[in-house]
C-alpha cells in the first residue's frame, strides 16, 4: 500500500488529561475542550484524505512532525532558514497521543495497538513557515 501521507494545518495540540467529575451515574472522565477540537479538526482531515477506505490491517509505522511556529527570538538573520528542533511545550509524545487518538476515530486505522513503529519529530517551522502536523502512515513488512 503507497503510505498516507496528510497535512494538519495549525498548531499541534498535546492529548490534555482528562478531568474526572462525579456524577449521579458515578465517575466520568471529561476531555479538555482544546485537546476535542482539535481532534475533532484532525479526524476531518485524515477521514477526507482516506476517502472511506477500509482501516489498515496489520502492523503499522507512524511518522509525524509537529511542527510549531518559531517564536520571535529565533528569527534574526543569524538563525537558520529552514525547520529547527523545538523542546518546549507541547510535548511530542502527547502530541502524538493525539494523533494516534484521530487516525482511529477516522479509520485509517482499527486500533493504535496496530502501531508498531511511532517516529516523532518537534520542530519549529521556518522563519516564515506555518505552524502544522505532517502524518505519514504506512503497513510494515515481515521482518
């Protein structure tokens, strides 16, 4: 299968912990609203590109970088044109909890169990670049 490779337009969004209420029924954990939006706007995009084919089957790889806009201190002439590693919030791995939370919930895949192999990146965009997640998904082959 050719891999799937999408473009999140926007700021990455870190997975937020889920705050836990009491309610009449018992306990029930509630998503961060940003953390839904966003997911909400990624499993659009990726449910669009995958056009209601039928989930992956098999071991998976993910690639994905996300991709922040470079804040004002690094965009003197000095500094370096193209994308640059980032270490600051939001954390790549939540980010990625993210996006593994979205390609099930658009069916690209059945289950994030299926990932075998997670390739993360965090970076800041060019001096003028956009702010985005790229996400490539392909099946792995038998070892």
């Amino acid at each position: 299968m050719t891999p799937l490779t999408v473009l999140i337009a926007g700021e990455p969004v870190a997975k937020g912990r889920p705050r836990v209420v009491r309610t009449k029924a018992g306990v029930r954990a509630i998503t961060p609203e940003k953390t839904r939006e966003w997911t909400s706007y990624a499993v659009r995009v990726l449910a669009w590109w995958w056009k209601g084919r039928p989930p992956l089957a098999g071991p998976v790889k993910v690639t994905l970088r996300a991709i922040k806009t470079r804040p004002q201190r690094l965009r003197r002439k000095s500094d370096a044109e193209g994308l640059c590693w980032r270490t600051t919030k939001p954390d790549v791995d939540n980010v990625a909890k993210a996006v593994l939370d979205a390609l099930v919930k658009a069916q690209v895949i059945d289950d994030d169990q299926q990932v075998a192999r997670l390739e993360c990146d965090s970076l800041y965009a060019e001096k003028q670049g956009l702010p985005r997640v790229e996400v490539t998904v392909s099946t792995l082959e038998a070892l």
